[in-house]
C-alpha cells in the first residue's frame, strides 16, 4: 500500500508546488478536509486515509437525491459544501458553466487518466473536473433459473430474441411480468430510453444538438415504441409507471418477480447474488445489452469525486482524490458494490474471480460510450426532466409516442434556450 | 396600506416615549432581531434577486425588472402545476375544515377516554413528514400494499390497480396523504373553540326544542367560526407548501406535480435561481391573499353577529 | 340531554372511524417494523406480520452488526436521536420565551408600529422555506452557524414564532385584565406582572405553543438537510439515507420511523389536554 501511495503523494506535492518537504512521508499530516459522499459509503474510509497521509477526515454522507440540493446551496452562496465532493456525470455540463469546480488536469498524472477511460465524461473543453471513483453502465441483469425454467437455452442477443424469452416467459407462468422497466418520471426512465436508443442504432442528437427522435424510423421514436409494446403485451408490469429503478431492483426483480432488467447496473450484482438481500441468491447474471443488430453497446454514468473552487485545503483535498481512486484502494472498495472506474483494477479483480459475471462487465465495459460524445450539456437535468415526464405519460396513456418525441423535442429546446 | 395607517393612529394618539414604550420595544426587540435576520433580510434579498438574472451558469446578475415574472405567463408547464396546485388547495381545504369540523364534534360529544382519542388523532401529525410519505408509498403500492390488499380482501378486483397512473386518482392519492397529516391540526383548533362554548347556550336551544342536528347549526357552528377560519388560514397555507407528498409519491410526474416541486426543479435542478426565487415569491402572495379573504370575512361576520 | 343508546352507537361508530383513519397507517408502520424482509413483498399481503423479528431494530440499534454497508448505523442513529431532542428542545424554549414577551408588549404596551408589526410577523407564515433557503444559507455562513445547534435553533424560531405569536397574544388577549390593573395600583412593576401574575395564568397557553413549536421542529426536513450537515444531523434527515440510490431498506425505514415517533407521541399522549385547553384558552382570534 505504502509503496503505491508514496510516490503519488510525492507527485502531488511536486506539481501543485508545495515547498518539496523531500523526505517527509505525510507532508500534509495535521491537515483536515471534509468529503460529502452519498451513503452508503465503505466502514474505515477516514481511519485508513488518516493512518496513511496524517489528513484527517470528515466524512458527510447523505442520501443520493440530497446530495445535488445540498451542494447547489452552498456552491451558489459561495461556499465550499465540502472539501472533496460527490460528482455525478450528469452535473458535469451544468457545474463547468457555472465553474464551480477546480479543473484536475494539472494533479493527475497521464497514466491514471489512461487508466481510467471514463474520465472524458467529466472532461469539457479540456478541464477535468472530477476523478471517477465508481463505474457505473448498462448492462442486463438476467434471471438464469427463469431462462432455464422457460426453456430459454441462449441468451437473448437480439431485441427480437428478448421479446421472444419474455414471452416464452410469461407462457410459462414463470413470472407475470418478465421484464423490469422503469416507466416513472424519474431518472431510470430516461436512462432506459436513452439505452433503448442505443440499442436501435441510434443517437440522441446530432452534433449541432438537433433532435434525432422526431422521425417513426428513428431510433429513439422506435425505442419509445418498443417500451409501450412491452406494456401492452403484459411484458412489464403497468405499476412500473410509479416505480424507480431501484424500486424495481428491489422489490421485483430481487424477489423474484421479474426475470429481465434491461437496463441493468452491474453495482447490483453483489446484493443480487447475496443471499441476505436477495431471494434469487445464485440465480443473476450480467450479459451484454441486446441490440436490434445483435452487436452490444452501452452508456457510462459513472460518479467521481472533485473538489471546489472555493475549498480551503486543496492539497489535502487532491490528496484524498488520489488515494480514493487508487488501485489498490479501488479493489478494496469492490465489494461495498462500487464497480473500479480503473480498466486495470477490473481485470485484476475479474482474474482473481472476485467479480460477479466477470467477463461480462469487462466486456461491456469495454463498449461503453459517453451519451453525449461532445460533452454533456449543461442542459442536460433539465431535458432528462422533460424526458422522463414525457415517458411517463405516454406510459400511462396521456400522451401518444408522436406527442411524447414532440414534447421532449420541445423540452430539449427550451433547456438549451435557458 | 391600511396596516401601516394604523400603526401611525397609535402613534397620533400621543402615546409618546413613556416606560411602556420603551419596555414594549425592549420586549419586542427579540423577535424583531430575530425576524428581520432570518426571514425579511432574506426574503428581501430573495425579492432583489427575483427581478435579476441570476444563473450560476450565465456571467453576472444584469438587472431584468419583471422578466421572471412575465416569463411565468408563458410558461406552459408551470400552467399545468399552478392548475394541480390550486386542486390540491381546493381539495385539502374542503376536506381538512369539513371532515376536521365533524371529527372535532365527535370528539366533543364523548367523556371516556377523550384525552385518549384525542392523543391518536394528533398522531398522525407528529409523523415527521419524510416518514409519513414513504409509508404512503408503500400503502399504495400496486403489488404487495395496504390499499389494494384491504380492497381485494373485501372482494373488489384490485389486485395490481395503479393509483398512479390516472390523473384523477393520483392526485387524490396525494391529496389524501396531505390530509391524513393535516387535519390534526383542524381538529385541535375546532374543539378548543367547541370546549370553550358555554353549556348554557345548549341549555336554551333544548329548552327551545332544538335537535342536536340544529343545535350544531345554530349554535356550535357560529361561534366558531373564527376558529374555523384559523384553521382554514392554515390548511390553505400548508397545501400550498404541499412538496414531501407528491415527490414522494410521484417524483415529478407533470399529471401530480405542484408549484413548489416546479419552483425546486428550477432552482436546484435547472440552476434558474432567479425564476425559482420569482416563484417563490409568487406562491407566497398568492396564499396570502386567499388566507386574508378568510379572515376578512369572518371578521366582518363575527361583527354582525 | 339524554342520550340514547343509538346515537351512543352512532358517535362510537364515528370515533372508530376516525381512529382507524388516523392510527391505520401508524399501525402499518410499526407491523412493518417488525415483519421479516423477506416478507415484504408477500402476496396477497398480511395484515398481521406473520412472522415476527426484531431484526431491524437490531440492526438499527448495532446489536448484531455494527454497519450497514459501511454506515455505522448506531452511532449515527444516537447521535441523530440527541440532535434531534437537542435542537427541538432549545429551538422550543427560545421559541416560546421569544414570543410570550412579544405577546405581552402586543397586547398590554402602546409602542409604535405594533399593529403592523404584528401583522407581518404572522404574515410570514405563508413564505415557503424554498424562498429563502439561499439568501439564509449566505447569512448562516457568515455568522459561523452553520452545522451548530445555536444555528439550527435559530432557524426554527424563526419558522415556528409566527403561530406561537399569534397563539399566545390571544391566550394573554383572554386574560382578565382585572387583576393586573390591581396588582399596577399596588405599585407592582410591569415585569412583576408579567412573571407573578400573566405567565402562571397563562400555563395551557404557553404549554399549547411548546408543543405545537417541539412537533413543528421535529419534523423538520428541507432545513436541517443544508443546515444540520453532520455534527447536527438529525433523525429526519438520517432516515432518508437508508434509501440510497439503489436500494430502500424499508425494514430500517419503518423501524427508525417507530422509533422516531415515539417522543412526539409521548408528548401528544401526555399533553394533548393542554393543547386543547391552551387553544380554548386564546379561543383563537
């Protein structure tokens, strides 16, 4: 451990021009930083950090949905909310208009930027605004007992194939409603979209941002369709209208009740499998995304760390970033459910056997794009808004798929009309 | 206007710098200090704000006069949350006052065990809020919730009903859930009223041959209507804040989503603080306004009485 | 009047209503509390837990576990507890201290602006917290009161001196003038009256505005969630963190949520007649 740490410390304390304190092993002991992070977050995370750097640690947690009102308060007053802060890649258009976060360019190193791929997500005009410490994409999450019980023999690899399995499914009264989509208007339902999206081949816009959905043979117009038919067709249960993501994790597919996430998150996979959390311990598996061509893609949403503008303690702050997205410390945190955004410590993890449908997410990952290949926009919460309110009607039958395109055409313009 | 006249008549009446005076301002001076650091500082401040732009993402905050307030008129969106606003008070303060006034007369007529049944009606609204709403979800959930396993165990086919996916029900969903932690409140300030009047009167309508159903009207019902009218002050002003319940519920579902879910999304999720402060701005005045009806009228009542 | 047996049967019937109504949900809460997490997602569903565990209790009470995927559930738990007892207390206290002097220069002493002051004291009961949430967040700041119990206290007097106001100025309106005006002829100071003579008289009123003040700030969100970060934390804003991004721990909302109703109804239990006789005391104008 030592020996990884040292030389980044050293590093870090060379480029950000501190006096070089040469021989001192924790040139910043004494120091102390706060770090807001959505909980849950690993137990010894402020005792390991101080033991090796001397930085002490508060550490703030705050449930997922609290943390973006939390940071907006203090940023917009002014304030540093904390030292090191939660960073999500959806925020990254939104907070580098505003330049509230300090560039990273200068403090890490190529080769841990070569390591972590989806670090571009949080890179607009050249500034990297935050260290991606987990690894978020989309994969589909499977119930192989229920494949199995159905007669399913190959996983679907087609989106034809996954309507087939459903099907063979729910005929064979495996389940009632095989496949698990959120449909409600909060964030899940517009990922799903946007993977659906994918999926058909498509994008979401073009690169002068025109909307690409408008069209019936477009991708998006399809993939809306295809949500709908799964409704209709009793594929996916009508309550999914009301339900989150995790909801649907939870209560469905986690008892048993669903067969297929289509929009799946690997992080899941450990308190699928684990049989304290999950009544179909054993039974989950990652395979890639189907597409309507049969060659997988997939969307990365990863979350990393950054530091503000206004902090106090920089140093301090770049020294947590560093050890926190650290190889070694990112093979520890693996099993609190975060995903390594290091491509190095995936393959070191998925050899030791120590990753749930290893194989799988490697390769997956390896396919994941950026939903914005020009950057996320810094309309993006609000069109995501407009996304998911438009779903969500057209779901419950308020609104039909032309409306619904044409209504997140128009929140899409107003977003970026600001 | 008249507000501040009325200070100045006091002031005309020669009620110079004497020991009360000075011992009044002295006693007031807490909440003074205390209000105008924490509520009229910042509200003024969120007034200034309102008529600039102010968007973290955009370069400086140039004066715009009333442009966030006239942008409100062509906001579609904000049109269809102020109509399930205006709902949600119409709904919330009907039920609260009726359904309030009847509990707190139910109440008033038994003896035995009043304190006690008095205690698990207020319950509900010592609920904290985020509590009471994530209970709600789960009672309305299609599948494995309280509602539809009493409806189905009554024999009723509503195995996986959705609350939520019509506009009507959902919002009454939602509705409810206010209600459920609101009308305590009703009931509280009714009954104290009820207590407070005088057997005597009830004496007299018998001795007239009043029935209880006229006695209700004639005498209860009147003398408190003043308190009535607090409590409706109230409800109005807590459905207009009414937030916890529908995000819970329905995230930001446009078919359920109030004005102050639309003043949070522009302020926290689309960083439009101004527009959000402008909102704000708004739905205080406006819930002002239909409270000051209440009270106006009720006192212009009382007087003719 | 005499009351005959159906109409007895009638209000009964009402009352049973109203409790079921009323304590329904509550009741759902704390079956839940104690219902297996397997079982959560039975159906048809159980009225009654079927089986019964103090799991969740447990865990939130570290009794087998010490963490919840890296929490220390706890530790957290009794720090939040106390913040939430501490800062109720203290905002309660200033509260109704605050606003009884207030009530007795409204309604005994001629002061320049008094109507008016009132009147926009009250007012501010229809100013949603978003309105000022940023402007005051700037002061917070400023003053060094942020994630400080003071801080916290302050806020919520502020939020919950409006209603206490306009209770506690009707309580001392009601009042019989009477015994003042005696006591000021024997040479009795204003501050002597007030303390000897209006604060004993006016116990249920002043008891009515604590409570409505202590429940206000015990359910406190949206402020302590930016004011209250860590140090402060209370119950309210910990127990959303048991749904985090993936995964609702119902188990532990439900039984964390028990417990945190377990104070507000020991004092609704204990003190709801002075409510209602503090209430009836300002017959509320």
């Amino acid at each position: 451990m030592h020996k990884f740490i040292l030389p980044l410390l050293a590093s870090a304390a060379l480029v950000i021009a501190m006096p070089a304190f040469g021989q001192d092993a924790k040139p910043l002991a004494g120091q102390s930083i706060t770090v807001l992070m959505p909980s849950p977050q690993g137990p010894n995370i402020a005792e390991d950090f101080e033991a090796e750097t001397g930085i002490h640690v508060d550490l703030q947690t705050l449930s997922w949905d609290d943390i973006r009102p939390k940071l907006v308060t203090a940023l917009v007053a002014g304030t540093a909310p904390a030292d090191v802060t939660e960073f999500d890649w959806s925020w990254t258009g939104q907070f580098s208009a505003a330049g509230w976060y300090m560039p990273l360019n200068d403090v890490i190193d190529a080769d841990t930027l070569e390591d972590i791929g989806v670090a571009k997500i949080f890179t607009v005009d050249g500034k990297l605004l935050g260290i991606p410490y987990t690894n978020d994409f989309r994969v589909m999450l499977v119930n192989k007992k229920h494949f199995a019980d159905a007669g399913v023999a190959n996983m679907p690899k087609t989106l034809n194939d996954l309507v087939a399995a459903a099907k063979a499914i729910k005929e064979k009264g495996v389940t009632e409603y095989p496949i698990g989509l959120p449909v409600s208007a909060t964030e899940g339902a517009s990922t799903s979209w946007y993977l659906l999206t994918k999926a058909f081949g498509g994008e979401l816009f073009d690169k002068d941002f025109n909307p690409l959905f408008l069209q019936p043979d477009s991708a998006g117009y399809k993939a809306l369709a295809f949500e709908l038919m799964l409704l209709k067709d009793g594929l996916v249960d009508p309550a999914s209208t009301g339900l989150k993501d995790s909801q649907i994790n939870e209560s469905m597919f986690s008892q048993g009740l669903t067969s297929i996430m289509i929009s799946g998150e690997p992080g899941r996979l450990g308190q699928m499998n684990d049989p304290k959390q999950s009544k179909v311990a054993g039974q989950v598996e990652a395979i890639l995304v189907p597409t309507e061509s049969g060659e997988t893609r997939s969307f990365g949403l990863p979350e990393a760390l950054a530091i503000p503008n206004v902090s106090e303690n920089k140093e301090a702050a770049v020294a947590f970033v560093k050890w926190f997205t650290s190889r070694e410390f990112q093979k520890k945190n693996a099993v609190n459910g975060f995903l390594p955004t290091r491509t190095s410590a995936l393959s070191e993890l998925n050899e030791a056997g120590k990753l749930n449908s290893g194989d799988a997410l490697v390769a997956q990952s390896k396919t994941v794009e950026a939903l914005f290949p020009q950057g996320t926009p810094p309309w993006y919460p609000q069109f995501s808004s407009g996304v998911n309110t438009a779903i969500n009607s057209a779901a419950k039958g308020q609104m039909t798929v032309d409306q619904a395109m044409e209504a997140i055409a128009t929140a899409a313009k107003q977003a970026m009309a600001q | 206007m008249s507000v501040v006249a009325s200070g100045n008549v006091a002031n005309k009446r020669g009620v110079g710098f004497n020991a009360d005076t000075t011992l009044g301002l002295l006693l007031v001076s807490p909440i003074v200090i205390t209000m105008v650091a924490l509520v009229f500082y910042p509200m003024g401040r969120t007034v200034w704000d309102s008529l600039h732009r102010v968007n973290p993402m955009q370069v400086g905050t140039p004066f715009v006069g009333l442009e966030n307030y006239s942008r409100m008129l062509s906001d579609a969106q904000l049109a269809t949350t102020w109509g399930n606003t205006l709902t949600y008070v119409v709904l919330a303060v009907l039920a609260e006052i009726i359904l309030g006034v009847l509990a707190a007369a139910l109440i008033n007529q038994i003896k035995t065990g009043r304190q006690w049944v008095l205690a698990a009606v207020i319950l509900p609204w010592a609920l904290p809020g985020v509590v009471n709403s994530v209970i709600w979800l789960w009672i309305y959930q299609p599948g494995a919730g309280l509602l539809n396993g009493i409806l189905v165990a009554l024999g009723l086919p509503f195995e996986n009903h959705v609350w939520f996916n019509d506009r009507t029900s959902a919002i009454i969903a939602v509705t409810v859930v206010h209600v459920w932690r609101m009308m305590p409140l009703t009931i509280v300030i009714v009954l104290a009223a009820m207590q407070g009047i005088p057997a005597h009167l009830y004496e007299a309508a018998r001795i007239d041959g009043a029935t209880r159903v006229q006695m209700f009207g004639l005498v209860t019902l009147p003398l408190v209507r003043s308190a009535i009218a607090v409590a409706m002050t109230n409800a109005t002003v807590n459905a207009f804040n009414l937030f916890d319940e529908a995000w819970v519920l329905a995230g930001a579902s446009l078919e359920t989503r109030p004005v102050l879910v639309q003043i949070y999304l522009e302020t926290f999720q689309n960083l439009r603080f101004s527009y959000g402060m402008a909102l704000s701005v708004v739905v205080t005045l406006v819930s002002l306004l239909i409270s000051l009806v209440y009270v106006l009228r009720v006192y212009r009542n009382t007087r003719f009485d | 009047m005499k009351t005959t047996l159906s109409y007895k049967i009638l209000i009964w019937t009402g009352i049973a209503v109203l409790l079921v109504w009323s304590l329904g949900p509550i009741y759902w809460t704390i079956a839940s509390s104690v219902t297996p997490s397997a079982d959560f997602s039975t159906r048809p569903i159980n009225f009654f837990p079927q089986h019964f565990t103090l799991d969740h209790y447990s865990r939130l009470l570290g009794v087998n576990i010490a963490r919840i995927g890296g929490v220390e559930v706890f530790k957290q738990f009794r720090a939040a507890l106390i913040n939430s007892v501490v800062t109720s207390v203290a905002a309660t206290l200033l509260c109704v201290a605050i606003s009884a002097f207030g009530a007795y220069a409204f309604t005994r002493l001629q002061f320049p602006g008094r109507k008016a002051l009132f009147i926009i004291v009250v007012a501010t009961l229809a100013i949603p917290a978003y309105a000022v949430l940023i402007p005051l967040y700037q002061i917070m700041i400023k003053l060094h009161l942020v994630d400080t119990y003071v801080g916290v206290a302050l806020i919520y007097v502020s939020a919950f001196l409006p209603l206490s106001l306009w209770l506690l100025k009707s309580v001392f309106e009601a009042l019989p003038i009477a015994l003042e005006e005696a006591a000021q002829l024997d040479g009795a100071g204003r501050l002597y009256i007030f303390f000897n003579i209006v604060l004993p008289l006016a116990g249920p009123g002043l008891t009515a505005a604590a409570i409505l003040t202590f429940l206000g700030a015990w359910g406190q969100y949206l402020v302590p969630l930016i004011f209250s970060p860590q140090a402060t934390k209370p119950l309210t804003v910990l127990i959303p963190e048991f749904v985090t991004k993936n995964f609702i721990d119902y188990g532990l909302i439900t039984a964390s949520g028990s417990i945190a109703i377990i104070i507000p109804a020991l004092v609704v239990i204990f003190l709801n007649r002075y409510l209602v006789s503090g209430l009836l005391a300002g017959s509320v104008k």
